[in-house]
C-alpha cells in the first residue's frame, strides 16, 4: 500500500467543514485531546505528527457508518481481545481500566 497523509492544510479544511472544534476532531480520530490533535495541524516540523492510514480510516469510517456497523466492528475488535470504549477520555494511548 502506498499511503501520503493529508498535510496539516487538508485537515483544516477537513474540520472547518465539519464544524468541529480540535477536541472534536481528536475524539472523531481516537487522539487524547484537541491538544494532540493539533499537531496534526503544525507546520512546525519539531512539533509536528502525520495522520496515519489507519488513523484516517477509523476517522473517516465513522463518518461513513452507521453507529450499528461502528457497533458490530467494535464488538469484533473486543472479540479479538482489544479493550475498548469511544465514549472514555483519553483517547488510543491510555491504558486499559478494567
């Protein structure tokens, strides 16, 4: 696969058209905070981070799907093992409570 992550400019114009703030963004894309998030956004190259395929597709799949079929994976992804609740603080980097 080849992959080119979308510049920090495309996902401006990604959350501006979706009328979200950067904590919006960052539950939307599994990050911690809209602090993280925006360094999705920096043009810095020492702060900056690239939104990873995987990233953009779990992001965009839930744009896409319905909240039945974001159920239905889930559920699959627990089956296999993984711990997992999109309504919890913390985003993909915080451990497991339970």
């Amino acid at each position: 696969m080849h992959y080119k992550p979308p510049t920090p400019d495309d996902l401006e114009r990604l959350r501006t058209r979706l009328g979200k703030s950067s904590g919006g963004m960052a539950e939307l894309f599994g990050v911690a905070n809209g602090r993280q998030f925006r360094r999705y956004l920096s043009a810095n190259e020492n702060n900056k981070r690239d939104v990873s395929a995987y990233m953009l597709f779990f992001a965009m799949a839930r744009l896409e799907l319905s909240a039945e079929a974001i159920e239905r994976i889930l559920a699959r992804m627990r089956q296999a093992g993984a711990k997992i609740d999109l309504s919890a603080e913390g985003g993909e980097s915080e451990p497991s409570r339970g």
